[in-house]
C-alpha cells in the first residue's frame, strides 16, 4: 500500500495515507510514522502538520467527509419534484458507485473512524459534523418530496443505506454487490413505503 503524491497539498495526501491505514491495519496501525511511510514523506512530516493522535484523527475524519462528497454528493440529487423514481435511481447510483471499485476501502475507514468516535468525545463533533453535510440535504429532499415525517424518515433511509453498504462490504453480503438495477428498486420500495404510507 502507498499513497504517492499526484500534486496534492500534503495536508491531503497526509490524510489519504491516514484512510488508507485504517482501511488495511486499522485503529492500531495509524501512526504518524506509518503515515510518513505510506505517504512517501520524511519521517516527521505528519507530525509536523498533525502533532497528536487526535489531530490526525480529524484530519482523517474532514477528508473522509471531502472524499464520500465526490461519491455522495447530495448536490446531484434531483428535484424532487422530478418524481421517486428519479430520486431512487440517484440514490441508487450514488450507492452503486460506493460499493464498486476501489471505493470501497473509504466505507472501511468510515467504520473505523464511527467506532472511534464513540469513544472519543472530542472526535464525535467532527464525525457528526461531517455526516450532517448529507443528512441535512436529504432531508430536505424527503420534506419536498412529501414526507409528513422527514426527520424518522431520513434516519430509515440513512439506516437502510448504511446497513446494505456495511452488509455488502464487511457483512454477509461482502461477495455479492447488488448492481444498480437492484439497488434502484429497493430505493423505490422504500420510498414508496416511508412516503405512501
């Protein structure tokens, strides 16, 4: 495993090595000399932009949040006035281009860093920071797409979502990735539910 640089700012390429530990070694194996090493940097360069663990821990948790951005952007999200259907195919597309190629070691990372969030208060506010950047966005979008409820129904979609992409990668399901055919469907089938109900 190596992050090399492609003309990043090293406050990136520092973060990307941190998410790339804790996808292959976990918890344990970040360490701001292994970051150096799988950066390609001169030992002593991570401590420098991140002197503790929880600096690291932070940095690691923003690019995280920049990173499923680019997969997850709520910005291409329909108007919900497009119809469901529109609004299940861009979730399912979103969902599909997660569980796909070399994407999903970022769910890996996200589950190390949620775990560790739980134990670390100080961490917690960058971690639910980060993830309101979608919440809030998708609510809005169930509130305008008719949800009497929007706040209970985003967290059964937000539920439903990260229970597949956990089951697809690191649960029972981690050999069968659902294609996009069959995620648009159970996008709908919820949809329906939450919002006919």
């Amino acid at each position: 495993m190596a992050v090399r640089s492609t003309g990043a700012p090293r406050t990136e390429l520092i973060a990307d090595a941190a998410l790339a530990l804790l996808a292959e070694r976990g918890m344990r194996g970040l360490t701001h000399r292994a970051v150096d090493e799988v950066a390609g940097l001169p030992q002593g360069s991570t401590s420098n932009h991140a002197r503790t663990r929880l600096a690291l821990l932070e940095a690691a948790v923003r690019r995280q949040a920049e990173r499923e951005a680019e997969l997850l952007n709520p910005a291409e999200m329909p108007d919900p006035s497009a119809g469901r259907e529109q609004v299940a195919a861009a979730l399912a597309l979103a969902l599909h281009r997660y569980l796909t190629g070399d994407h999903r070691h970022l769910l890996v990372s996200r589950y190390e860093l949620a775990m560790e969030a739980t134990r670390r208060p100080e961490l917690r506010a960058y971690y639910d920071a980060a993830g309101a950047r979608f919440r809030e966005p998708l609510m809005a979008l169930l509130r305008a797409a008719g949800s009497t409820t929007p706040e209970r129904h985003t967290l059964s979609l937000v539920a439903w979502c990260d229970g597949l992409m956990f089951s697809c990668v690191a649960g029972s399901f981690h050999a069968a990735t659902p294609t996009e055919e069959e995620l648009r469907s159970s996008v709908g089938e919820l949809l329906r539910g939450m919002l006919d109900g």
